[in-house]
C-alpha cells in the first residue's frame, strides 16, 4: 500500500452535478442522498439527490458521484480523533 503522504486527495466540481473525487480510502455508507467516504483528508460527507457512484476504483482511489450535489463536509477520521490526548488515555 502506497504511503499516505505520497497520495494526492482532490476534488474536483462540475457544475454541482458531478464530483471526482481522488485519495478515497473506503466508504462507510451511501444511498441516494448522503455518501460516507473515507479520504486521505478525513471523513467526506457528500449530501444531495439522487446521487449515485458511476465509479469506485479503491486500487485507484477514485470516486465519482453524479446528482444534485448539496454539500460536502469534512469530519476528522476514527483514526485522527484517536490520536489527540484523550484518544491516547482512552485507548
């Protein structure tokens, strides 16, 4: 597996209609309005309509979701928030 800090996380937007996402690790959970990935970068959180995964290549780590895209949110992943001070005394 290729080191994490040799890995590019992008994203790149097309008129909110389609995202290609890059440094895509897993995904924890998608249906049509909400997507769970697990990036390079964090947790992203895409929310919308109608979204669906046209592509998911892990060997690559890409996605590409089409549909009305709403938002996307970064959240820290499991593995970060275990790393701060109360993660290390709770382990």
């Amino acid at each position: 597996m290729e080191d994490k800090k040799t890995r590019n996380h992008n994203v790149v937007m097309e008129n909110r209609e389609k995202a290609i996402i890059t440094g895509v690790i897993d995904i924890h959970s998608f249906d049509d309005e909400l997507i769970l990935a697990e990036t390079d970068e964090g947790i992203l959180t895409l929310k919308g309509n109608d979204l669906k995964m046209n592509k998911l290549n892990l060997e690559n780590n890409e996605l590409i979701v089409e549909g009305k895209i709403l938002a996307l949110i970064y959240s820290e992943s499991s593995n970060e928030k275990k790393s701060g001070m109360f993660g290390k005394i709770f382990k």
